[in-house]
C-alpha cells in the first residue's frame, strides 16, 4: 500500500495539473491513496479538489490548520493506511510511472529515502518565464544538486526532491521538525543519514516542477529560502543540516558588503569589494550569452534572472543571521 501525501495552500493554478498527472500512475490505485492536506486555502483549491472525490476514491483532503508543511506532513504519515509514504508537492507534475518505479527501487535497493530527478518548467511560457526557468535548471543558478542537473545512473546521494519511504523510517529516524517552515525535507534526510539511513536518487522516472513565473515572486521565494537556511541551523544546531551549496549566495552578498564597510574607513577595502562585483558580473553575463545563444531566449531576462536568484538567496541569509538575536 502507498500512501502518497501532498501539502497545499492556496494552489488553483496548479493543483488540477498535479492531481491529472496522479490520475495517469500506473501504480495500482487500489494499492494507493493520496492525501491532500490543505493549510486552510482561501482561493479555489479544495472546490477543485473536491470536484474529483467523486471520481477518485483513493483521493481524501485533510485540514491543516496549522499551514506549513512539517505538521501537513506529520498529520499525513499519522493518517496514512500504506507500509510506504510518499511526498509529492501540488506544484508538480508526475510521468505515468513515477510512483511505480521509485516504489520499485525503494525495495530492490532496501534504502530509506528513493527519488528522481526534478525538471524545471513553466506554466504559461514566454521570454521571460522560459529566461526564468533556465536560470532555475543551470548549475550556475543552482548549484550541483544531482536532482536538478540530471543523472544516469543510479547514485548516493545527501537529499532528493519530496521523497519516499518505508514508514517505518518515521518511527526510527523521527518525524518532521515542526519548527522549519522551509528546509525540513532536506533537514529529515540530513538525520537519515547521520543515523546510518542510505538515500538515493534514480534515473527511472521524472518529475517535472512548475516555477514561479515573475521575477517578484522568484525573488521573495529564494528570499525565504536563504533565510530559512540559517533559520535551520539555528534550530538544529547542525551545521550539517544543510549543505555547502546552501551558503554560497551568503558568501557572495557578504563580498560585496563586508568590504564596502570597512571602506569607509579604510578606502582600500573598496577594491574588494569592487574585484567581487566585477568577477561576479563578468563570469554572468559570458554564461548569460552562452545561454541565450544555445536557447534563443532574451540576454538581459536571462541575466536579470540570475541576479535576481543569487541577491535574493543572499541577502535572505544574511536577514537570517541578523534576526538571530532576536528569535
């Protein structure tokens, strides 16, 4: 038995696309149960949901009152009847043989945690949103996470994008830490392996990720992302929680300020400051080029993209760490 549990909130615009792609699974569905567990949305996501209770049996919707995803995780593998959970995000869309293959491999390779790579697209395309979806699938944007840039071959890995377990991982390794209202999926399999769990990823199957489609909404996203990295590791208190990629952006953004601090006293600090900016800039605007060449998309939009990424992700962190003393 799988049972398969989705967070939501306030998801109209894409939860039709997810539940059509689960409809699709060649996973037995009287095998399977999926589990919406809705923080309480005030748009048209659970009439839409509704709206396929009549047709899907397999398919329930929970309440989540508390909104953030730990507790509609918790309360989903609480109310989950299958030996096997998985987590999917309304987000997202699923090949026919998503839930087959991973559940296949999650036996034959006796792990505690099974995924796939997650492809990057949009819903509505046009220059800038295919700009924005570049930026999001190309290592330069998002570091070397083998579940964004693809693989071949089955592989180890340290996290994988929603994820799949035996349920009785929960019971070994804990639940989710209800204090992370980002980070808590990698947070988990952090603890998984701490603990002596194995996680891996499989070239069998794909999903696919539907981005945000404004620079706006990309910024405030990789905003709360950056400040929810060091939020982790304040909460944790694992350095480990997290992984080196993660901080980058910080490093970056406190290369550029730090120095221009200290020149005001110092005025040679500005050099620094100034070499960061320039190298930062150079190396951006040659893959930018490269990009917009091999893609046929706009330099600029593909530019602004990454700068629009790497601030926000940076200076998300750097709020992060002056909120500190504060929490």
């Amino acid at each position: 038995m799988l049972s398969i549990i989705c967070p939501i909130y306030n998801e109209e615009k894409h939860i039709a696309h997810c539940i059509e792609s689960i409809t699709r699974q060649d996973f037995p569905k009287d095998d399977m149960e999926v589990l919406f567990v809705d923080g309480m949305s005030t748009d048209h996501t659970r009439e839409i949901i509704a709206s396929y209770l009549p047709h899907c049996p397999w398919l329930r919707m929970l309440d989540n009152p508390h909104k953030i995803v730990p507790y509609a995780m918790n309360k989903g593998i609480s109310e989950a009847k299958g030996d096997i959970v998985m987590r999917i995000d309304a987000h997202t869309f699923y090949e026919a043989n998503y839930c087959s293959a991973i559940v296949k491999r999650l036996k034959e390779l006796d792990a505690e945690n099974v995924g796939c790579v997650c492809k990057t697209d949009v819903l509505n395309k046009n220059p800038k949103t295919l700009a924005i979806r570049e930026v999001l699938s190309n290592k330069f944007g998002v570091g070397n996470s083998a579940f964004r840039t693809g693989i071949d071959s089955v592989r180890e890995v340290d996290t994988v994008p929603f994820g799949c377990w035996p349920k009785r991982v929960f019971e070994k390794f804990g639940h989710y830490d209800v204090r992370l209202v980002r980070n808590q999926d990698i947070e988990l399999n952090k603890r998984i392996i701490r603990g002596g769990g194995k996680i891996y990823i499989i070239p069998d199957t794909f999903c696919t990720y539907l981005a945000r489609e404004t620079f706006s909404d990309l910024a405030k996203n990789n905003f709360d992302n950056g400040k929810w990295n060091i939020l982790t590791v304040f909460y944790t208190k694992q350095m480990n929680s997290l992984s080196l990629r993660h901080f980058i952006p910080l490093l970056f953004v406190l290369g550029l300020i730090v120095p221009a601090l200290v020149g005001i006293f110092w005025h040679p600090a500005l050099l620094l400051s100034s070499f960061v900016l320039l190298s930062y800039l150079l190396a951006l605007g040659m893959i930018s080029a490269k990009l917009a060449k091999q893609r046929n998309l706009s330099f600029f939009y593909i530019l602004w993209g990454f700068i629009t990424l790497h601030s926000s992700y940076g200076w998300g962190s750097l709020v992060g760490m002056l909120s500190l003393p504060f929490i």
